[in-house]
DNA sequence: ACATGTGAACTGCTTCACAGCG
DNA sequence: CGCTGTGAAGCAGTTCACATGT
C-alpha cells in the first residue's frame, strides 16, 4: 500500500489534526480547502501541509485547493482508519473508567472491548455492555479475541510488568498513560500520554516566562 | 534566573522523565546516577542527557556521575517546581471529574482550586473539598484567585470560545484536552492532550506495518 | 581510569521559492 | 492567474568524539 519511506511522528500527528479540520469543515457544508486554510487551524504553514500530504500522493487540484470528501477518504485512509480497531484497557481506576465510558473511541472507530484489574472488588462491575475482567484472564482472551491496542492505566511501577504482559501476548500498540516510560521491542509502537510531564512543561515555561521579566 | 537561550520542548519533556526517574531511583536507596543510567530509562542517550542537563549548568561529578539528591533539586527547580500552581478545570464530564479527583495533581505540586461548568444539573456537586462552579463566574473568580494554569476538559466546539475567555482573564498556561487545535497568543503556552490523535498514531503505525508485511 | 561537558559533524524536519498544471 | 507539488536551502535537534576534571 503505501509508506515507501519512513514517516516522522509529526507529520502523522498533524495528519490526525487535518483530518479533524476536514470533518468539521464538511458538516459546515464546505466542499474544498487550500492549504492555506488547513494551516491556519493546524497552527502550521501551508508549505508543510502539501509537504506533509506529498508523501503520500497528489490530492489537490492546482489552482482550486482539495476537495473535501476526496482527501477526508484520503487521510483516513491513510491513517488506517477504514476498518476498526479493537481495544483493550488495563487498569479500572479512576483514569481507565473515565476512557471505558468516553464516546470519542467509539465514534472514531476504536471500539473498547475489554478492561481489566486485578482488584476483586472491581471485577464483575460493569459499564454498559464492559464487565470489568480479571487480569489473570488477559493472556487467554487476547490470544482469542485478537485486540489490536491497548491502553495502559495503571500505577507506573505495574507499568512495566503490565507492558511485558501484553508483548508477550501479541499486541503490538500501546497507549501508556502511567507516568513511567516502557521499554519495548522495536515492533511495538508506543504512544505515551504522561499528565504529569505535560504540567512541568506548563510549569517551566511559566517560571522562565517569569525569569525574563525579572532582567 | 536560568533560561537564556530557547530551550526545545523536547528537552523539557526529557527534564521531567529524568525527575521521574530519579525520585523512583531514591526511593530505591540510591545516591548516585549516571548519564548512561538516566538515558537508558528514558529511552535516549547519554549524550543527549548530558547536553539536555549542559544548558543549565553542570550538575555532574566526572568520573562520577551524579548526585541523584542534587540532581533532583536542580531539575525541581529548573522545571519550576519549587512553588504550587493552582489549576482550574474547565468541563465537569467524564475527562474533567476524572481529573479534578486525579490524586497526581495535589502530588506534584498542582492544586485543583476549582472546576466549573456551565451545566445547571452538575453546578453545586462535589466531590472531597470541590465544589463545581457556574462557568459565568469563571472572570471574577479568576480576578479574585489568580489561577495560574487552566486544563480545558469540554467538547471541541467550545474549545476556542472557552480559551479566549481565559487568555482575555490572563491564564497563561493551558493544557487541552479538546480533539481540537486551539489559538492563542504567543504569550500563552497551551499543551495539547489528544487522545484521538494518540490512537490514530497507532492505527497509522499498525497498518503501515501490515502493509510492510504484504510486500 | 572514568564519566562529564561541549564544540563540531551530522541528520532530518521545516521553510523557501518556483516550476508545473488546472 | 492561483495554488499545488517539490527540489534545494536553511535550521534545529541529535549524535559524535574528545578534551577536561576528579
């Protein structure tokens, strides 16, 4: 298919954003978009939209811009996106019950169908149609229900552990929320969501904000 | 204080996995650590963590490594750690009451002072020592309490509206948990927390892998 | 002898600028 | 003529390699 050269997470990144720009600007009743446009709401600048879709083909039509539902198809496409993808999430705390029950999966095709923990006193508990399983189970029911992803909420010294479980298992995608990085084989992506380094980040730029006013 | 070139984000998030990294090292009853050590934990190199560390001073021991209480002090400090910030929540759903009873915030030195919505039936709940508050009072609390950070945990399409009306009250630090790309001036730091965009990253990664396989 | 700190080399992402096509 | 698509140039972040200090 495609993906002839590797591709930088940014550009991946600012696919998904553009990808949502198209969206909202579809169910506005607009029908085509220059990169100018797409740029501006990206917070980027037109030369890297057409670079960032120039990797994988030619969408736009000189002179006009692109058609909205053409490279709406395009994006999801190309971002693997036309079939779903099933989704486990380990841990049923306060972060886990939060995703389990969030609506945003399932409307972009990310269907939740299990969660674990060790916790008995969780287990058996449900949402809708989630029950909340036993993680002694987990290796037995990925190895019959082939789920493609999971999401790490867990304490990040069980992280690891917890990691090493599910590459063992199979799954090569994770979503980590515990605030530890992991350590996996180069076949399995990692996608890190760490509140806690996005608060220092806030944090820092605060104080050297500060700093400077100070001279 | 410190700062005088730009530092790059990726610095700063590498900062806060070194601080991780070393809390959980002295909890462990270690007292020195090498750059060799930090790197390998967080998924970099040791050069890179000793020219990450080199823009704001040196903090190392040749022929020694580091000392992980003095290392520790310094990235506090660097990061901006030494004082607490108060954090209000913009969005009383699933994300926001997840995060306002989130015991990590209060953890690190981030004080949940309030959350608000604009939805009548949640005004007035609380959980622990949090009251949600109308979002109408959102100006004259701000005035009055001098919030420094605002987590934005609404839907999308009230993203932009609800950031203006915090730069206009002069929040300068943002973090946005919206699927949507938000602008500010340049004054206002804003992190982006994007789920939605986090997942795609792994179908991409899924399905270009696959179609690697298919060759 | 060992591990840090850092200029220099390198790699790769971003921006520029213009040729190409509708 | 307008806007895309893209080589070439520019720049920022990473890696290298070694001088330096303990």
């Amino acid at each position: 298919m495609h993906l002839v050269k590797r591709i930088a997470e940014s550009t991946v990144r600012r696919l998904s954003i553009y990808l949502r720009f198209l969206e909202e600007s579809a169910s506005r009743g607009l029908t085509t978009i220059s990169s100018e446009e797409l740029a501006r709401r990206g917070g980027t600048t037109s030369a890297q939209v057409r670079k960032d879709l120039s990797f994988f083909g030619s969408f736009g039509k000189r002179g006009m811009g692109y058609a909205i539902p053409e490279l709406t198809a395009s994006l999801r496409d190309i971002l693997g996106l036309r079939r779903e993808w099933r989704v486990i999430i380990i841990g049923a705390g306060k972060i886990g019950t939060a995703l389990a029950q969030y609506r945003g999966f399932r409307q972009r095709g990310f269907l939740v169908s299990a969660v674990y923990d060790h916790d008995a006193r969780k287990i058996g508990s449900k949402w809708e149609a989630l029950v909340v399983r036993d993680m002694e189970q987990l290796e037995k029911d990925i190895a019959r229900e082939h789920p493609e992803i999971a999401v790490l909420a867990i304490p990040g010294e069980d992280a690891q552990t917890a990691a090493d479980r599910l590459v063992r298992a199979g799954i090569k995608a994770i979503l980590n929320f515990a605030p530890t990085q992991i350590q996996t084989p180069p076949d399995v992506t990692v996608r890190n969501v760490n509140m806690a380094m996005e608060l220092e980040g806030l944090s820092f730029a605060l104080s050297s904000r500060d700093s400077k006013l100070d001279k």
